[in-house]
C-alpha cells in the first residue's frame, strides 16, 4: 500500500507491505529488488518514481506540472512517456496506474516509508511485544533525502524531512535519558549534531544526556564545542539558556 497523508505526512502501513522492489531515496537512489540493483535510466525515470514515493497518487497533469513545470503540456506528456518506456519490463513491477492516477505499485517498498512509520511510533510510544518502549534504530535518521539531486521540487520534501529527523533525533534521546540509556541517548544526540552542527537543541540533548548520566567533563566538552563552532561560524554565543545548564561547573562563570 503506498502513503497516504496523516497530518500533513505520508505513512505506510508496515503490515500492509509485501515484499517486492525497495525504493532507496535516503542517502543516495538505489532501486532493488530480492538483493540485486535494479538498472533504472537516471534523469526523467528515477524522478518519476521518487516522486511518486514522496508525493503519492498523482494525475498526469501533476506529475508534468512538478517535474516538468516548464514545458508545454505536449513536451511534458511526451517525456512522461518516454520515462514510462525506459522502465521496460519493471513497469509492472514499480507503477500503478488507475483512473487517470499514477502511483506505485502496492508491492514496493519506499526507505522514507520506513522513516515516517519510525517517526509516528516514537510520537505515539509504541511498545513492542514485551511492553517495553520499542525504539526505531538510530541510523534511520542519518541520512539526508537524495543529497546529490538539484530539483527545486525537492527542496521542501528534503527539509522536511531534515527537521523530522532532528527533532525525532533529539525526542529519542530524551525518552533514552528518561529509562536510563545513556549511551543510547547520547548517541542519538551526536547523530543530531552531524545532522545540524549549529543547531543548539542538539547540542542541548547532548548535553542534557551526559548530565544525567554525571559525566560532567563530558558535558563540558560538548558545551565548549557548540561554544567554538558559534564563534568560528556565526560569530555568536550560545544562548543562556545552554549556558546554564553548565553554569555552575564553569569557572569564571561568563557574564552573559
């Protein structure tokens, strides 16, 4: 089954997919299929089908007018057809059309699909079948949305779903510090860091995390790091609201 919007973000069913072809938009495009690559033409025919993963259910008309907003309505259905061919035999496998309406197939298995369903059960505190919270796995949230693809029409979808990372990022680290599993928590706090090196918020469950575990040298050490990387980059400070958290390990205590 492919996404469907919830709240203004697509999520798939897990116990609704089969296996079948693996959309990869994460990182880098790859389209697999039972552990093997599956040759797809780069330009108009990769755009298509992670269009379709991103966006869903679209008529002709929508898909022309989004990846192909400056061609004639002729020039776009002709290139639609020509991305369409190039698919050859895996059209079957990866598309499905009806009425008028183009979509994947329901068998197809999308990465950012994966994300969105780890997103929604760490907001819901979904447990797993011993009633302990179930955690989706940090490297999920790694990776940026086709880093390597130019499109404007990326560019919403891609800082969407960078700020759903973040913030999903520095959510697990906080529930991690709640049941006590501070390695964990750090380590998903410093893969919100690499994510945004300037973002203070992830520095702060960084922080936060080393705190509660009492490393304090290890909370200073961050603190200084997000205190240099202000400096060199934006010319600023962190806020006082970070600086407090430390304040009173720090000799002098700043000013500001």
């Amino acid at each position: 089954m492919g996404p469907h919007d919830s709240g203004g973000t697509m999520v798939c069913s897990a116990g609704s997919r089969h296996w079948g072809a693996r959309v990869q938009l994460l990182g880098r495009w790859r389209l697999s299929f039972i552990e093997s690559d599956l040759a797809v033409p780069a330009g108009s025919t990769q755009k298509l089908i992670a269009l379709l993963a991103l966006r869903g259910s679209l008529s002709r008309t929508q898909i022309w007018g989004t990846l192909w907003p400056e061609a004639s309505t002729a020039h776009a259905s002709g290139r639609l057809r020509t991305a369409m061919w190039r698919l050859a035999d895996s059209r079957l496998l990866l598309l499905d059309e009806d009425h008028g309406r183009m979509n994947l197939a329901p068998s197809v298995q999308v990465d950012v699909w994966d994300l969105y369903n780890a997103v929604a059960d760490l907001a819901h505190g979904d447990a797993d079948s011993s009633g302990a919270p179930a955690h989706p796995e940090i490297s999920l949230f790694g990776a940026d949305l086709l880093p390597d693809w130019g499109d404007e029409w990326l560019l919403a979808d891609r800082e969407r779903i960078r700020q759903m990372r973040l913030h999903s990022l520095e959510s697990l680290s906080a529930q991690l510090v709640r049941e006590r599993r501070f390695g964990a928590a750090v380590e998903a706090a410093l893969a919100a860091v690499s994510v945004d090196s300037l973002r203070e918020s992830a520095h702060r469950a960084v922080i936060c995390a080393h705190l509660a575990e009492g490393n304090t040298a290890e909370a200073l050490r961050q603190f200084d790091i997000c205190r240099r990387l202000y400096a060199q980059q934006l010319n600023a400070v962190p806020s006082r609201s970070l600086y407090s958290l430390v304040s009173e390990f720090l000799v002098p205590r700043p000013d500001t």
